[in-house]
C-alpha cells in the first residue's frame, strides 16, 4: 500500500458518511445536502463548483490537480435517496446516523445507497488535494440517480458535450459491489405483448369467444424462467413479466390481453436478438395453437439501454485491480450479481471507461439500511491507490 492509501483514517471516513446521512435528501429535496458538500469543501479549500438544471437539485463538481498535466479521473457519487416509507420498522432514527456497537456497521438512511460511498469520494478529494497529480481528479457528487438522473448524471454528461466542464478519460462508479469490481452492466429493453382473442358473451365462451387472458397466461409461463447464458463480469441476463392487463366486464370473453416484458441483456445480446428468442417462443405457441395470435412492439417506451462494458484490459481497469490487490492482498473478483444499473451507464455510453468499486451493506431502499464500515476504509484506500497510480504519484 502506498503513502497516500495508508494516510486513510476510519474515523474521517465515518464523519463524512455520517454528516451526509444526517440531512435529509430524498429525490426531488436534494438542495440542502448539496449546500452541505460546498460547506464542506469551501472549509478545506477544495475548488468546487454548483451545476444545475434546476436550482432545487443541484450537483456538485469538486476538482483537485491539472487537466493539462495528464488525465481526468471522475468519481460518481449520488446523494439522492428513496424516502423513508416504513419509519416503525426502523431501529433507530432513519437521519441519525448510528454505528452498531460492535463498530462494524453505520446505518442510516442512504448508508448503503450511497452516501456512505460518496462521502468516501469526498474524503479522496480531500486526501489527494496536496498530492502531486499528474492530472486531474473530479468528484461528481449528483442529485436524481434513484429516479431518471435527468437533473443528475445525465446532464452533467450534456455538460460535457457541450464544452462546460471537463471531459473525463475514467470513472469510478461508488454504487455497492462488495468491494468487487464492476466493469459491465446489463442493458435493459421492454416489450409490450398484445394477444389478441375474441370477444363473445361468457355463454358463447366455448363455441365463439377466444379467451386472450387464458391464452397470455400460457405466453407468461412460456418466457418465464432461467436464461442459460454467462457473461464473466456480469452473469446472467434476466426476463420477467412485470405487468399484465386485460378484460372489460365479469361477463365478457376478453378479446385482448397485453402484458410487459423487461429483459436484462448482457453483453453479447442486443435489443434484435432479444426480440428474436421471444417472438421464437410465442411462434412455438402460435404452432401448436392456431388460436394463439399475437403483436409485440419493441421498446415501446423508448428507453432501451444497451449492455455495457469497459474492458479488462483498460488502464482503469488493470489500475484498479492493481490498487485492490496492494491493499487486501488478494485479485478482486468481478461483481457477478443481480444487480441493477447505475449512473456508470452514462459515462460508457460517452465512450468513457468506467468501473464500479463500492462498500458492501445490507437493506439498501428498506428499515435498518446499513454499510460496513471496513469496507468503507478499504474502498478508501483502493480509491487512493488506484488515482495516484493512473496519475503518476510516486
Ligand atoms: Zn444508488
């Protein structure tokens, strides 16, 4: 471990989780604890900048070092958290940050989802700020990840492209991981099934009527299940039928019946082959019931992602992997997981190479949200590791 990931101190780290635990920031009400980071850094003299699309959802930008002397290196970190729905079934206060008694872990309100692993970044900021960078390092701390990252991420990335801040050559994604390293994620793409039947009157149910509803369910059982497929740095793709409607009265054959597929795609399966392997199930069904008619539209609401991966061999990549193994001794695995996307998907899409590196921790978006607190000291000192390393520091 070099000098500056062993200058990391536990109990830094846990003041800066905790102060950022302690305001209130539900998506949507993110002014206040973006008030508090540019407190924050104007006390330690970091430069740091408000950028909003709206006033009352600002982001933060914290910059140290010199783009001119080598690369940019972003971490991002939102702040935004989902609402504290189910108060009873917290242990303690869902804004007073706790610490277990035994040490090990903080909870809180956005301990796990992220502002624990934002305020790691902070604390990187603030660490690095006298360090001899051969580059620059930024800080993306950002509103509106748990909802569209329209007023976050996605237009800090316009921001970019217009020229207004600093286009960065590596991100680090602090969402949890398990202190594993992510370098891909699955894209997304709905579809929107309509079976089409024939409406009768329920009397007429087994001579004219052809009953959408009983033909969708044998569609619904017929795409759900296990995808046999394995990405290394991702696992599985995943489909699931998550929505279904159909029928107009208690009387009445439904004539139609639409349902909703989201689908998970890794790397190696697009939106085509996707489309392709269920209109394959549904013609199998179509065969041996010609009764079964079908239309399917593709991404219908138009927010397809696509899969999306940094390679193995990126500087970020081997940096980080370098700066894990210097300090816990051991290769990091990749985040093989059920996980969601991230923000990360914004930055890939700009061609920007980007890994996921956070804490592990428990009921993130539920009562009793916590982080491991040793995990966050970890996550610290490899974030070190891994910047100095990228921008030259002896
Ligand atoms: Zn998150």
């Amino acid at each position: 471990m070099n000098s500056w990931a062993e200058r990391v101190e536990r109990d830094g780290v846990v003041a800066i989780a905790s102060d950022l635990i302690a305001v209130p920031s539900p998506s949507g009400e993110e002014r206040a604890v973006m008030e508090f980071v540019a407190g924050w850094c104007a006390e330690r003299g970091l430069a740091h900048q408000f950028v909003a699309k709206d006033p009352a959802r600002p982001n933060v930008v914290v910059s140290v070092g010199d783009g001119d002397a080598g690369p940019t290196i972003v971490m991002n970190g939102h702040l935004d958290t989902v609402p504290v729905s189910d108060a009873a079934a917290w242990r303690t206060g869902p804004y007073e940050p706790t610490l277990s008694d035994d040490g090990t872990k903080l909870y809180g309100r956005g301990a796990s989802d992220m502002k624990s692993s934002t305020g790691v970044m902070l604390y990187t900021m603030n660490l690095l700020k006298d360090a001899p960078l051969r580059g620059r390092l930024q800080a993306h701390v950002v509103s509106d990840e748990e909802l569209s990252g329209n007023f976050g991420t996605i237009f800090l990335m316009d921001e970019i492209a217009a020229g207004r801040l600093p286009r960065p050559d590596y991100c680090l994604i602090g969402e949890k991981s398990d202190l594993k390293v992510r370098n891909a994620e699955r894209g997304i793409v709905g579809f929107e099934v309509t079976v089409l039947g024939r409406a009768s009157h329920t009397a007429a149910a087994r001579v004219s009527g052809i009953n959408a509803i009983a033909k969708a369910a044998r569609a619904v059982l017929a795409l759900e299940g296990d995808i046999d497929r394995f990405h290394p740095a991702i696992g599985k793709p995943v489909i699931s039928v998550n929505t279904i409607r159909g029928g107009v009265a208690h009387n009445v054959v439904p004539g139609e019946c639409v349902f909703t597929i989201d689908r998970r795609i890794i790397p190696g399966e697009t939106t085509e082959s996707a489309h392709a392997e269920i209109r394959a199930t549904l013609d199998a069904l179509a065969t041996e019931d010609p009764d079964f008619r079908y239309e399917i539209a593709v991404d219908p609401t138009g927010d397809a992602i696509p899969a999306n991966i940094t390679p193995e061999d990126s500087p970020l990549v081997q940096a980080i992997q370098a700066g894990a193994r210097s300090v816990t001794g051991e290769d990091p695995p990749y985040f093989v997981a059920w996980a969601g996307a991230t923000d990360g998907r914004f930055y890939r899409r700009a061609g920007i190479d980007t890994v996921g590196y956070g804490p592990g921790g428990e009921h993130a978006h539920g009562a009793n949200e916590a982080v491991n607190v040793a995990d966050l000291v970890t996550q610290a000192r490899v974030y070190a590791e891994t910047i100095t390393r990228l921008l030259g520091v002896a």
